[in-house]
C-alpha cells in the first residue's frame, strides 16, 4: 500500500453511463407526450412490438394487418 497517498479524500461516485446518455434520458423523460402522440406527422414511438396495435378512434382510418404468427420468435 502506499502510504504517500491522502487516505482521507473521497472520490465521488461515477455515474454508470456517459453524460450524453443521461441528458438524453432526462429530455426523454420530459418531452411532451401528451402534445406529441396527437400530431399525425411525428412518430414519437421508436420502435413498434409485433402484436400491439394502435386504436385510432377515426372509423375511416383502415386497422392496421395483424403479423403473421410465424414472425414471433
């Protein structure tokens, strides 16, 4: 061991991800979803689950074709 060293100082805790990941954790957590998932031209969801389908409340809007059972994995 050496002993040179200040035993007494703290080193303070580092964080887990980099600085860029959690500024854009915490944009996410505050954006304006509720704003957002009304707005037909932005697609605030970034990526889509198979077998979970969107309600739309217009009757003329066609449903969207359900997978194919083959495709779950």
């Amino acid at each position: 061991m050496d002993l040179s060293q200040n035993l007494r100082r703290t080193e303070p805790h580092k964080g887990r991800f980099p600085s860029a990941l959690k500024k854009a954790l915490f944009f996410l957590l505050l954006a304006p979803w509720e704003s957002w998932t009304t707005m037909q031209e932005v697609d605030w969801r970034g990526f889509r689950v198979l077998w979970v389908h969107p309600i739309d409340s217009d009757i003329f809007v066609r449903p969207v074709r359900r997978p194919s059972p083959d495709a779950l994995s």
